[in-house]
C-alpha cells in the first residue's frame, strides 16, 4: 500500500485568531507568531494511515504538505513522534485565504514526483475539510489531477480484505453513514474523525523519522501561491457566544436536560 | 473588510507570547531537533495525564495512589525515562545530557514540580552509578532502569537516592553520616558481605523504588571511611520503605522515611573498592560521590522554580484582562470591559517584574545546564589525561591541575589558537579547568537564586490574582507552585549548601577572571544596544569585584578578618549579590542571541519580540543593581564603627573652639562645617558625626556611577507594561488537556 496524505498546517485553536487586513490581503493576526499544528483533520488522516500502514507489510507513507518552511519544521516536533512518515515539503504560505485551485495544482505536481511512489497503489488521504476555512474542496481536486475516481470524503473507517479490496465508511447526512465497497487502489479518502486517538508522542520514532525529515524540509520545493483573480470582500470570524459557569458533580442527565432547554429556547 | 484592530501595527512591539521558536534560540537548542522533540513529548505529558491529576485533586494526599503511580508509565512512554541513558543502556539522545534534563524539569514544572521530581529522582538516584560508578554497575543498572522496548514484557526498575538521615544527622551537613556499613562475613579468597544499616528521612521515590543508592559510614576498622552502596529491594535483611512524609509540597511524588538493614555483597559499593592491609578501601568516599552527582542535578531544580513564573505570566493576564467581564455595569467595549486590571500601572509592573526574574532564572539555569554539556566530555578526557599521568587523588589533582592556570589565564586575553597535536592535551586541560571553574559557580548558583528568589517571587504571583490566588481552583496552579517553590530552595541543598558552595568557587582565580572578561564583554554589549540595560550589570559588575576584594582584604571595627568561612553574614551576602548579576548577566545574552538569529531566520518577525526581551533585561538589571549596591554597601560600610560625638579624640568632628581659631587661617570655615562640639558639648541632634568614606572613596565613586546608570530603566520597564496591556494571548488556557 502506497498512501500519500495531504496535510497543511494550521494556528493552534486555542489562540486568538483574528482576521486582519495585510498588504498580501486578508490573514489572520500575528499568524505567523502562533503556534502552529498539523490540521486536526488531516491529522486523523495520518494516524488512519500509520495505522493502515501497519497492517500490511511494503506500506510507505508519505505526507505531503504545503506551509512556510519554518513553521513546518515546528510542527515536525512533534508530528514525527506520532507516527512513521516521509515528508514532502513545499515552502509557502498556508492560511485560510489561499485559493484551493492553485493549492491543488501544486499539492498534485508534488505527488507525481514522488520518487518510488507507485501510483497504481495509490491511497490518496487527507482531511474532508480543513480547519482554516474549512473549504473542503482541496482534496477533492488533487484527486481529480491525478485522475483518481473512486472519491469518499468523510471518512470514518476503512476495513481492509484479504483480495485487495476494502471497505469504506462515509458519513452522510443525519448522523448516518454509508458503506461502501471499493475494488482496490487507487482511491481517495477525505477523513473526517476517524476512529484512532491521537498516538502518544515517542521520540524514538521521532528521531528515527527526523533523518529523512530534516533533509525534505532543507529542500523544500518553495512555491508561490498567485492568487490571480481572487479577491475577498469580507471577511470574518463565525460568530460564538461563550458562556461559561462552572458547577461541581453535576449528573450528566441534568447537564443533557439543562442543554436541550437551552437549544429549544434558543 | 477584515477589520485591523490596530490598523498601526508596530512592528516593534510584542504581538504573542513567546513561542517555542524563540524559546529554542534563547537557550539555544534552536539546531538541536532531538532537543526539540523532546520538549513536545514532556510536554504532551505534562499538560495531558499530569494537569488532569492536579486538577482532579491527586495532590490532595500524600500516599503514592494508583493514579500517581500511573505517571511513572507516562514518563517511560514518551521518552523521558529514557533521556538520562546513554545509547547503550537503551537511551536515545546522543551526547552529555544535562541540557536535556533541564528542558524535561523545566516542562514538567510548567505544570507541576511534584511530577518533575518524581521524574528526575529516578536520574538523581543512578546519578552516584553514572558518574562514579564501577563499568559493571553502570551497564547493569543503567540497562534494568530502561524502559521496555516495543514488544519486550519487562518493568523497568527505579531507584531512589538516600543521603538525608532523621535528626541529628545528615541534612545540610552531609557528613553527619549515622548511616553505617560494618564486614557482615569475608571468607578467605571470596567477595566479602556487608552489612547496611541505615535510615533515611525524606527520601523521594520511595514509594516503589527497586534500588537505592545509599550514604553510609564505616561502622568496622576494616572498612576505611564513608562510601556509597547500592541497596536492592530483595536483598537479604530488611527493606520497609518507611511511613510516608505528610508533605505539602510536591504531592506528584512519593517521599518517606525508608529503614534498610541488608546484607549486601561488596560488588555494591559504588565506584568499587580496593583492599589495603587486609582493608576495604571504597574508591570513592560518599562526599566525592555527591560532589559529582548534585554539581548537575541541582540544576534542573533551579529550573523548576524558574518555569512557575514563567508559567504564571498567562494566566495573571488573563486574570487582570476578565476581571471585570459579566458586571452588569461594565458594557463590552469598554476601557474596563476590555483592559480590566491592566488599566492600573500597577498591575502591570508587577507582572513585568515576575516576567523579568522569571526570564533572568531560565537564562541562568539553561546556561549552566549547557555549562555541564561542554564540561562532561572535557572531564571525560582530563580524566583519561590523569590517568595517563598516573596523578592520584584529589589533592595531587587539583596541583596537577593547578599548574595549567597560568595558560589558562592567559587564554582569555587571545584568540583561541588552533590545538596542534602537541598542545591539544594541554589545550583541553586548559579549556577544562576553565570550563569547571564557570560551571562551578553557575550550579549553586542557579540553584540558590532562582529557587530561593523564585520562592518569593511566586507569593507575588499570587497576589496578582487576588484571592483566586489562593484556591485549588486558581489556573495554571499557582498557588501549588508557590509552595512548591519552598521546596525548590530546599531539597538538594538548601540555600545555605549553596551558599556554602559559591564561596569558595566564586573566589577561584580563574573564575574572577573570566568574570573580568564578562564585564568587558557587557560594556560592549551596551555599546550596541544600550536598551538592554547591559551598562548597569557592567558597572554592578565592577562594584562587586571591588567589594569583594575590599573585604578580602579589610577587619570589622573589632579587626576580624571580614572574608572569612566563618563569617557567613559577609561571604554569603556577597554570594546572594553575585547571583543577581550572573542572572541578569545570562538573561542580556540570551536576549542578544536571539536578536541575531531571529535576524537570520526571515519570515518570523520577531523583532518585537526581541526590543520586548531587551526591557525586561533591563528592568532586571535594575533590580539586580539595586540589590548588589545595598548588599556591597551594608558590607563595606557595615563593618566599621560609627564616629560618636564622646570620641576622646574627636574624631570626625570639630571642636566650636577650635574652629573659631582655624577661622583666622581660613576664613568662612564655619559656615562649612557642621559637625561641630560647641564649648557647653552640645552638638547636632544625630547618631555622632557622619561617617566618612575614607579609603572606600572609590566605592562611593562606583556606587554613584552605578546608581546613575539606572538611567532610562524605568522608562523600559513602562514600555514593557504597554506591552503586556497589549499582547495577544491564547483565549483559553493550554492545560489540563
Ligand atoms: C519532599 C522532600 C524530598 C526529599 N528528597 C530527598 C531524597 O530523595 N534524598 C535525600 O537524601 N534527601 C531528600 N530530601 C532531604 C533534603 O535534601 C533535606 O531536607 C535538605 O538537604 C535539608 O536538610 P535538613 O532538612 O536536615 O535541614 P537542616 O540541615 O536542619 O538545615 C536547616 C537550615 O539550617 C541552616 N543551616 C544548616 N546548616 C548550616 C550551615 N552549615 N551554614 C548555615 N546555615 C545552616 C540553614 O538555614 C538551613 O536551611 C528531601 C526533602 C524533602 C522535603
């Protein structure tokens, strides 16, 4: 199994993130000062793919991202001990407001070259969306650049089977899902949650991964996302009211009954 | 249209907290990933499964509780058990490995010390195997005390180090040994038995050690003096682990008062022994053994203190930021609403001031950390030099090594040469005993001021918060890290050990002299950038040497000789003011790396970041100014007696006829003169005549310059203040996760 995740990197959501207007267009306030981590989505992408990996012996992992340099490599701190990968970087801006076509192209243009990748046995990975803006049409157009049909986006499970085949779980509307069966490779998931919990850090495997990560990110591709034609004419935060009280030993059927009252007077 | 709130944006003003990026360039491990990932994976643990057990109340008793015990498990899987073993023994990082150490204490304590020291116990007790152990014990301790390899079922072992004894024995004063190890059985040809007795008092990781490493004195003539044996749990005897100790400190690690009685082979002494005249004689002594061990453990102590005030910056802006939100009066958008508490000057000092002595703390304690890192392989070859030169024992090494001082001194004033084959073992002698003489200051040294100053500092932290401070439920665990800090000063030596300590490396000649070097070295630091406050640590600097060498060469009013072992009240004063600067000293250079790399390193703009950092060096040297001119002032001044107006001779004053005389010599006199006797003895309503300077003249000169050199530091300190009412911060905080 040959499975390439594609992952941007995104601030930590516990910081303020506040849109600001910049020469370059819109951004996010002091962005490139605050802590950054691997997108949540494409994080549970990776670990559904060590995991996957794991299973079958000759898997190689690959994951492909786009984002400053030297915020990468912040996050490679931590990254590399969650789970075995080889890094492809490419050096550029990675914020909400790039425009996912180009994002696309070139995410697309890093996989072709990959060097040993055999595209036959392609698993294509990422997150069904993202938690920048959220677009969630990136993944969807790679795919499509490297003419991959078979598509699943929100993707909660993937049963292997013996012949090669596998079975997907999507999520669909309702709180329901949708299995599916799919013949082989190559296909693309778009995760959503997944089933894995975020693996402990080990920094054994971290060390061992930093071989091959530090020179990927030495000669990280770096690109230049144009952005012709695009403009925005507002922009801003999705409105939250965060109202807090703290009680102590609270039953949680109260705690459900308190929401619901909450919800229907709303 | 995005909205820019401050459509101004100073580019030159602090945005966020600082990050890891800057915290890597401060304390330069910026090219050190393995460093870095470290950090990540203590991290992960630290405000993970350790925030989770302090906010769910595991620090409400002192029984080491499943719960507690279930950290042990942690610090094996992510790596921090095993970044104190070399390759070998199943370690993963490569090289000395203080540093790394210290980034472990300073994360866990970030969150809570308890956790930190329950952690690095583990390190402090393999400490006497690592450094002095025999190859044997080394390989077969280092390796039971790694953690399980992916697949492998074993527990790792743990040990806990036992020196401290009940009263009236080991504490401060370690060697008071009650401790004893008597010859239980030594038959003809074969390893001779020990029998250990001993008791400890407050002895960390207790709770579930498989080892001990113990202090003991001889108990039999045929044992000469004291040494360090390795105690198992299982060995003959008895092993009672103790009650536990009802502490109120570092509840996140187990702590009692162990009794052993074993029987023991001889193998177990640490370091090994050879038998002289029918005798064991240990090859190394239990004081020789803790020299080596504490010289590096205590920094990571000195460490934990310093991370508490780091991490109470957050949520005490965050305290004076909320402060007023949800009052019915106060309307969102408000000057109160959005500022709160950070309207009021006050508030805000207080914080830069937490900030600034937190910032000088980690400085020093990483500094002295990388110290060791540089002075283990240069030990390592001394070590092999000496024994090569078949010099023995530590008096005819410290000769040995004495007679390198000379090119050593000298070394400082030129550029490093080249080492050529013929000089590269002198060059390395020259650069060890350099090396040793600054990490011999730096340890205690951190230990003592950032623990001891630390401690206070936090009582100021949570002030800030009112009387949230002073809850369970104050965030970031504050008012834990307070007492905990108590503890900081205490185990591993106490202030006055460190003290102790300081005195006599502080006046070791090639320490002065680098000193000497590093007062150049601030004065052309100032030159650059004079907002770094750079001048007053130098001219602080200054006053210091002259105090000390004043008082090493003057008597009090009595004619005692002031510079004196006995006279603690004058050479650990001047120790305690020595701190202040080696921290604010450490804090300017780190400042200055950081402005050079975040130079070079383009797309991060962090020059606000780094003017930011330059205030708060500033303001500390003030701080540290103002303590060293008031600790070197009382002790210059102190010690003499001041003139009184029934001086048989008069000194220091003037008789009213005497002057009336003098008058037709120099007229107007005595308008001038005010400390007169008039002829009924009446005189001005004071102690006595004012003392003079006399031959401290050039103390006044230099505590005058130096007091006028606080110049500009308090505007650093208000521009800092602007910075904090404005920086942005985290809407939540990071941990429990
Ligand atoms: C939670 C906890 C964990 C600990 N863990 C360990 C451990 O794992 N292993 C271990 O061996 N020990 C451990 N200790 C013991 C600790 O190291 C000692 O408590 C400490 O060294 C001080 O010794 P003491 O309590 O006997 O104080 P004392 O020796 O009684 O000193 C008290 C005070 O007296 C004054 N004083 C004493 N001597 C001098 C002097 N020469 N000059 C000037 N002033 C002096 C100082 O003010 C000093 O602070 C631990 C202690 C605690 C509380």
């Amino acid at each position: 199994m040959h499975i390439v995740v594609c992952g941007g990197i995104v601030p930590d959501p516990l910081q303020t993130l506040e849109p600001v207007a910049t020469a370059a267009g819109p951004g996010l306030k002091n962005e490139l000062l605050l802590p950054a981590i691997l997108d949540p989505w494409a994080g549970c992408a990776l670990h559904e793919a060590a995991h996957l990996a794991k299973q079958c012996e000759g898997s190689r992992v690959w994951l492909v991202s786009l984002g400053p340099k030297a915020k990468l490599q912040q996050v490679m701190m931590s990254l590399a001990q969650k789970a075995p990968f080889e890094l492809v970087a490419l050096d550029g801006p990675a914020h909400g407001f790039t425009d996912a076509h180009e994002t696309a192209a070139l995410l697309a243009e890093a996989i072709v070259s990959i060097q040993g990748l055999d595209r036959g046995r392609l698993l294509l990975f990422g997150g069904w969306e993202s938690a920048s803006r959220g677009q969630g049409v990136t993944l969807q157009m790679v795919g499509e650049r490297l003419g991959i049909a078979d598509q699943f986006q929100g993707v909660d499970r993937i049963t292997l089977r013996d012949d090669g085949s596998f079975e997907v779980m999507e999520r669909v509307e309702g709180g329901r899902h949708l299995v599916s069966w799919c013949t082989g490779p190559p296909a693309l998931l778009g995760w959503a949650t997944g089933e894995r919990a975020e693996p402990r850090n080990d920094p054994q495997m971290g060390m061992k991964n930093m071989r091959t990560i530090m020179p990927a990110l030495q000669k990280a591709t770096p690109v230049s996302l144009a952005a012709e034609g695009l403009s925005y004419h507002d922009v801003r935060l999705p409105l939250q009211q965060r109202q807090t009280r703290i009680v102590k030993d609270m039953p949680p059927a109260e705690i459900a009954l308190e929401i619901f009252d909450w919800i229907a007077n709303d | 249209m995005a909205t820019a709130i401050d459509s101004r944006v100073q580019e030159d003003v602090l945005r966020t907290l600082p990050g890891d990026a800057v915290r890597q360039m401060q304390w330069r491990f910026a090219d050190r990933y393995d460093l870095q990932m470290l950090v990540q994976a203590v991290r992960e643990v630290a405000r993970g499964p350790v925030a989770r057990l302090v906010a769910g109340g595991a620090r409400q008793t002192h029984e080491w509780t499943p719960a507690k015990n279930a950290l042990l498990e942690e610090f094996d899987s992510s790596g921090i058990t095993a970044a104190f073993l070399d390759a070998e023994s199943g370690g993963y990082l490569a090289g000395p490995k203080n540093l790394a150490l210290a980034l472990i204490a300073f994360e866990l304590a970030w969150v809570d010390a308890g956790a930190a020291t329950a952690s690095l116990a583990g390190c402090l007790a393999l400490s006497p195997i690592h450094e002095r152990g025999t190859a044997e014990q080394r390989a077969h301790y280092m390796s039971l005390c790694a953690p399980a390899s992916p697949g492998e079922v074993r527990k790792p072992w743990r040990g806990a180090f036992c020196l401290t004894e009940p009263l009236p024995y080991a504490g401060v004063d370690t060697g008071m040994l009650g401790g004893k190890v008597s010859i239980a059985e030594w038959k003809d040809g074969e390893e001779p038995v020990l029998q250990v007795e001993k008791r400890g008092r407050f002895i960390t990781n207790m709770g579930f050690a498989n080892f001990v490493t113990a202090a003991v004195d001889s108990g039999d003539p045929r044992i000469a003096g004291s040494c360090m044996v390795i105690l198992e749990d299982g060995d003959p005897g008895m092993f009672d682990r103790g009650s536990v100790t009802r502490k109120l400190v570092h509840q996140l690690s187990s702590t009692s008062d162990p009794i052993f009685s074993l029987c023991v082979p001889a193998s177990r002494i640490v370091g090994g022994y050879t038998v002289k005249d029918g005798r064991i004689v240990p090859n190394f002594n239990h004081s020789d053994i803790i020299e080596a061990v504490f010289a590096r453990t205590r920094v990571t102590v000195a460490l934990m203190t310093s991370a508490k005030l780091l991490s109470a910056v957050e949520p005490i802006i965050r305290y004076q930021r909320n402060r007023f939100r949800g009052a019915e009066q106060i309307k969102a958008g408000s000057v109160r609403y959005e500022q709160g508490l950070q309207q009021r000057e006050d508030a805000l000092h207080r914080v830069v001031d937490l900030w600034a002595m937190g910032e000088a703390g980690a400085a020093l304690g990483f500094a002295a950390a990388r110290a060791f890192d540089e002075l283990d392989p240069l030990e390592k070859e001394k070590d092999r030099l000496q024994t090569e030169a078949g010099v023995r024992g530590a008096r005819a090494e410290a000769k040995w090594l004495k007679g390198v001082w000379p090119a050593a001194a000298e070394s400082l004033h030129r550029p490093a040469a080249v080492a050529t084959a013929n000089n590269r073992d002198k060059d390395v002698l020259v650069r060890y005993v350099l090396a040793d003489s600054v990490a011999g200051v730096l340890c205690p040294a951190a230990k003592l001021w950032n623990t001891g100053t630390g401690a206070n500092a936090m009582r100021e932290a949570l002030s800030l918060m009112g009387g949230y401070g002073i809850t369970e439920d104050c965030p970031g665990f504050l008012t834990y890290k307070w007492m905990d800090a108590q503890l900081e000063a205490t185990y591993e030596g106490p202030e006055s050990v460190q003290r102790r300590n300081l005195i006599v490396t502080m006046t070791n000649d090639l320490f002065l002299a680098q000193f000497g070097v590093w007062m150049v070295e601030m004065r052309r630091i100032a030159a650059r950038r004079p907002s770094t406050g750079a001048c007053i640590v130098a001219s602080a600097m200054k006053l210091w040497m002259w105090a000390l060498h004043h008082l090493q060469n003057s008597s009090d009013a009595d004619g005692t000789k002031l510079y004196h072992s006995a006279r603690q009240g004058v050479t650990f004063r001047l120790a305690d003011a020595l701190c202040w600067l080696l921290a604010s000293r450490q804090q300017i250079l780190d400042t200055m790396e950081l402005e050079e790399k975040a130079a070079a390193n383009a797309g991060e703009d962090l020059q606000g970041t780094v003017s930011f950092m330059a205030d708060l060096c500033h303001v500390q040297a003030a701080r540290a100014a103002g303590e060293v001119g008031r600790i070197c002032a009382e002790l210059v001044y102190g010690y003499n007696r001041h003139p009184v107006w029934d001086d048989p001779e008069h000194k220091g004053c003037f008789l009213g006829e005497e002057l009336e005389a003098w008058e037709a010599y120099a007229p107007g006199i005595t308008a001038y003169a005010l400390d007169v006797i008039q002829a009924d003895g009446s005189h001005p309503e004071k102690a006595g005549p004012c003392a003079q300077c006399g031959e401290n003249s050039a103390f006044q000169q230099l505590r005058n310059r130096l007091d006028l050199c606080l110049t500009g530091s308090q505007l650093a300190k208000d521009r800092a203040a602007r910075a904090l009412a404005t920086v942005m911060i985290p809407e939540a905080p990071d941990y429990p996760r």
